[in-house]
C-alpha cells in the first residue's frame, strides 16, 4: 500500500471514530437577508440568534444560555 493509501485509510478511520455533531435549530423568523433562529448546540445548551447572508458574504450572533456571566 502506497502512501496515498495510507492516508486515504488514516483520513477514513479518523472520520468513521469523529462524534457526530447533533445541533438542532430552526428558523424562527425571516426578513428578506435575514433570519432569526433558535434551538439548541452541539452540547445541548439553549442558543438563539440572527443572521444575514447574500452576494456571497455572511454574518451572525448568537447567544447561548447562561453566556452572559
């Protein structure tokens, strides 16, 4: 097996043993380029937010349950 194939295999096992990222949210409103969301993180923490996309460029803020401490 070359070195390609090494890597290839490294790359699939480190892919096949990564966690699975289960983020849940969901649009709540949206205005045209912006979208305001809801739902919960990789870790389940309650976060919200709004974000704004088009011509190629993005933006977002999100606050997360108990980050304002």
């Amino acid at each position: 097996m070359g070195k390609f194939g090494i890597a290839t295999l490294a790359a699939l096992l480190a892919l096949s043993i990564a966690p699975i990222a289960v983020a849940q949210t969901s649009t709540i409103a949206s205005a045209g380029y912006w979208k305001a969301f809801g739902g919960r993180s990789n870790d389940g923490t309650p976060v919200c937010g709004m974000s704004a996309s088009g011509k190629g460029l993005f933006f977002s803020i999100k606050l997360y349950k108990n980050d304002d401490r």
